[in-house]
C-alpha cells in the first residue's frame, strides 16, 4: 500500500502553515539541546500559557476542575502537563510520551587533564553513537555546576559567533592506515573522545621556575576569572557535549530540517504544541516528555521511575478522585501515543529497510506497530483494536501517517518508552517523525512530517470515546 506525500496535496496556506511551524520548531532545537533546557524552556512558556505548578496547587489546596492547566517539573529534567478533562480522570487520559534526552558526550567528573602541551576534557559518551561521527566538528558545552553552597551556575559555551568552540581530534589520513583497517566501532574507542580546550601555557612568576602542568592551570585560571569556577567544582556538574550550530533548512526547497538532538525532540515538540492547544477536552490530556530514554528510561526522571504515577494520584487528589483503586483503573483506561522517531528511508542504504514496511519523509507520522529487536524482544505489540481506533479519527481529520518497522527484521532494532507505559494496561503505540543521520551529531527531518505529527496529536487529544478499546 502506497501512502500519499504530503506535500502533493497541501494547499498554498497549507505550505504556509508547515513552514512557520517549522521555523518555531528549527528554532527550538537550536536554542535548546540538553534535557534540562528542553524543560526549562517548555515550562516558560507553559506558565505563560496559563498553566499552573503543582507545587501551587498542592501548597494551596487548589480543588481542580474541567478545563484546568496543571505542570510538573521532576529535578529540572522530566515535564508532566496534565489538562483536566470533562469526564472523570477514572475513566481514562489520553497521553502524549516523548523523551527529551539525546546521544551526546558527558564530561566524567574528573575531566581536566594535560598531555604533551595540550589540555583536554574526558568525556564518557551518553546514548547510542557511531563514535567516529564525534571527531573534528566544532562541540559546544552545555550544562550546569553547582557549588557547595548550592550555586548554581550554567553552563552554554560554544554556540554564539564570538564563543571559543570545542572538537575532538583525529589522526591525520597520512597516519591512519592501521586505523582506516579496523572495524567502524573500534575505529575511535570511547576513551579518545576527549575535547581539546587549550594550549597556551600559563608563566610562572618565578622566572627561572617552569610551571608544571602550565596549560591546565591557564585553563582554571580563565574558568576562575570567567565563569567562578573552581576545578574540583566538576565533581558536582553535569556538562554535556553537544554539536556546536543552529539547526538549518536542508536541501534547495528547505523541505527539510538539519539539527542535532531531532531524536526525540521532533516529537516532544509537536506533541508540547499540542497540549498547549487542548482547552477544555472531554478527556484529561497529558503531555509527558521524560529524561534518559536514550539509556534506558533509569533513574529519577526516567520513564521507570514512579514520578508520573506520583504526580497522575496528585491531580486525582485535587480533583477529588483519588483512591488507589480509582488511580489504577484511570492508568489502565487511558491511550498512549508513545512519541519517538523512526528510521527513515534511505536510498543510499535501500539493503536495510524492507520497503514495503519502512518509513518515508514527507508522508507522515510514522505508527511503529511494535519496536524492540530480532522477535519482537523487548517490544510493546500495540492491538489491532487500538490501531483501528486511530486510523479512524484520523482519516476523519485528514491526518497524514504510515505505518513502518523500523529496518529489516534482524539488521538490529531500538526501544522506546512504549513498553514501559504498557505495564499499565494502557493502550500504546509508538508514533513519531521519520528520522534520516539518527543518532549521528546532524539528524534530518521533514518539515511535513512535523506539521503531520502535530496534527495527529492535536486530534488523539480531542478524542472522547474509546468505547471498543477495553
């Protein structure tokens, strides 16, 4: 089954339309890269949007009705945005997961070193990545430091024009036959991902005293001057390394976006957008963008933790409907888009996708069935049920989507937070933008797809009846 690209039928407002969405959303990606500015730029504008924290709500007592805006920020790395429904939570929400994080490298927390003359910073990668991908372009640091006295200080070096920017190095082609033989994943081993950050030599003020390890010490001397910062205060920062650079219109007909951290932003953007537009739905809409999926979904602000189930009892409490066995039957009751990227065609590599079940830019949201790898392992297997559900409010709503895998079965596979919202007894499936270069520094995507993508979701929030489903 041949699927329509959407750029065919759109009309001229239409086209518009998916290029000033996708400036915002080019914009965004640019200005944020980390999970931690994702948040904090989504809850901004969350709040200005009438939304509400829940600390408020739980500080005040605040009772919450149909139509109610309510945020959750978890450690500055995970959002929840909940907009109460018309019907009973009890009865089911409709959720929006995406993730935030990205494939990156991360400072260790003791980093600075000097060898022969140069200083650099260890780096221990973070994610899924070709590590040959991560040498000789210019890196940028992101993050924070947080002193002793609980002072925060952020980190972002690398992205305006007059900022010093950051690489990796590469033995020269001239010297690089022994490494030009080896396999592409030992080719850069991961402890020779480290940034180079400096050379000039700091002099000693006693003439006749040479300082040892002189080019370190400039180095701490400019973060002392610069930024306050003190070398052991590393042991209490969370630096990332990220691709220095806006994102940027690919191709002559700017039909398409080049950016880094796309996976899973992509999605966590549109779906953000659609939330925002979701006033008083008969359904509770959730919008739910998570940290750490690219290792797993572990720790506090992952998908595994218990922090949506937390906050999903505390909006039941000021609602006045919680119990335990109410908050059980509202998790199994509710649907799922689980919001991730896919593999996108690609005809320079056509051996690795199975055609007529691949992806394709410009004609959709992509629906992924199930994920995992080999035989389905580690996967979320949505129902037909559930699938025919949403090919029907869609096709109402002239919503662009495919149906893909994400490569040929046994050439490898990926997860999502998909499985893990399942447990609930939910209904989930993962829907996302086709992603080409995924994980690599630069990702490509379809504006289409976007704008597709944010459709979509504005119309699973709509939803009310899901009668059939259970």
């Amino acid at each position: 089954m041949e699927r329509e690209n959407a750029w065919k039928s759109y009309t001229a407002k239409q086209k518009k339309e998916v290029f000033e969405f996708a400036e915002g959303y080019r914009q965004f990606i640019s200005d944020n890269k980390t999970e931690r500015e994702c948040a904090a730029a989504f809850e901004a504008r969350a709040l200005k949007e009438g939304f509400v924290k829940i600390e408020d709500i739980i500080k005040k007592k605040k009772k919450l009705k149909a139509g109610d805006r309510v945020i959750c920020n978890n450690m500055g790395k995970e959002i929840a945005m909940f907009v109460v429904g018309k019907k009973p939570i009890e009865e089911g929400m409709n959720i929006l997961g995406a993730h935030i994080d990205s494939p990156r490298l991360d400072l260790k927390q003791n980093p600075l070193y000097e060898s022969e003359g140069l200083a650099l910073l260890d780096t221990h990668y973070y994610g899924g990545i070709k590590k040959y991908q991560w040498v000789t372009i210019p890196l940028a640091l992101h993050g924070v430091i947080v002193k002793k006295d609980g002072k925060k200080i952020t980190v972002n070096i690398g992205e305006k024009d007059d900022d010093p920017v950051f690489g990796v190095t590469d033995i020269l082609i001239h010297l690089a036959g022994k490494q030009m033989e080896k396999k592409a994943a030992k080719a850069v081993e991961g402890e020779k991902l480290d940034i180079l950050v400096g050379s000039i030599p700091l002099k000693s003020a006693a003439k006749d005293k040479e300082e040892k390890e002189a080019v370190t010490k400039g180095i701490l001397e400019i973060l002392k001057k610069q930024y306050g910062i003190e070398e052991e205060d590393f042991l209490s920062a969370e630096i990332e390394v990220v691709p220095a650079g806006a994102a940027r219109d690919f191709g002559f007909d700017r039909s398409l976006i080049m950016g880094y951290g796309q996976d899973d932003r992509s999605c966590a953007y549109p779906s953000f957008e659609a939330i925002l537009k979701s006033k008083k739905p008969e359904r509770t809409s959730v919008c739910l963008l998570v940290d750490k999926e690219e290792i797993g979904s572990v720790g506090a602000t992952g998908m595994t933790s218990r922090y949506f189930e937390n906050m999903v009892a505390e909006i039941m409490n000021a609602t006045g409907e919680y119990s335990d066995i109410v908050m059980r039957r509202a998790l199994r009751n509710s649907c799922v888009l689980s919001s991730d990227v896919n593999a996108a065609f690609d005809p320079c590599y056509p051996e690795m996708f199975e055609k007529k079940n691949a992806s394709f830019l410009g004609k959709g949201i992509v629906f992924c069935k199930f994920t995992g790898s080999r035989g389905k392992s580690g996967s979320n297997d949505a129902n037909a049920e559930y699938l025919g559900h949403l090919r029907n409010i869609l096709d109402k709503k002239k919503v662009f989507y495919q149906m893909a895998e994400l490569g040929k079965v046994d050439e490898g596979g990926g997860g999502t937070i998909a499985y893990i919202l399942a447990e609930y007894g939910m209904n989930v499936i993962d829907s996302g933008v086709a992603v080409l270069n995924m994980h690599a520094p630069w990702e490509i995507t379809s504006k289409a797809d976007l704008y597709e993508s944010l459709k979509c979701y504005e119309t699973f929030l709509e939803v009310a009846d899901t009668k059939g489903l259970y």
